[in-house]
C-alpha cells in the first residue's frame, strides 16, 4: 500500500471514527443528560442507560482514533525515509 493510502485511510478513519461519532452519539447523549433532573425518580436509571450507551460510543472512538493513528503512522514509514520524498515545495513554502 502507498503512504497516501495510508494518509486517505487514516483520515477516514479519523474523521468518521473519531469526529463523525462525536456529533452524531456522543453529543446528543450528553445533552439529553444535561436535561435530566438529578432529582427525578428515574435520574438513575437515565444515569445508568447514558453510562452504558456513551462507553461503548467512546470506546468506538478511541479504537478509530488508535487505528487513525497508527494508519498515519503507516504512511510516514512507507516514505522513502519518513520525510517527504521531494521536500523541495515545502521548502518554497516555508521561505
């Protein structure tokens, strides 16, 4: 595989793994929670339900973000020596 498969895959994994999740589970989850009456009859249950579904959400991000980042990984070594192979344009970019 390329280092820029490697860099696509990383991203991807990232970005849908990691962002992606965060917006669509995890947020939605926290406010719902914010909007519980600690006092509330059923505040334990709700606490018990949220605890549940948000871990596995979050565990789902730490794998995609541990698998993103090994991904990335990836691609710097499948590079000639871990720089850029033609460091030229960087180099205009930075002067």
């Amino acid at each position: 595989m390329t280092g820029s498969a490697y860099v696509f895959l990383g991203a991807v994994f990232y970005l849908v793994g990691a962002i992606l999740v965060t917006v669509v589970f995890n947020v939605p989850r926290n406010d719902a929670l914010a909007r519980v009456d600690p006092s509330a009859a059923d505040a334990g249950r709700l606490w018990n339900e949220f605890v549940r579904s948000w871990t596995m959400w979050n565990h789902v991000r730490t794998v995609a973000a541990l698998i993103a980042a090994a991904l990335l990984a990836l691609a710097l070594c499948a590079s000639q020596d871990g720089t850029n192979s033609n460091p030229e344009p960087l180099a205009r970019a930075v002067r």
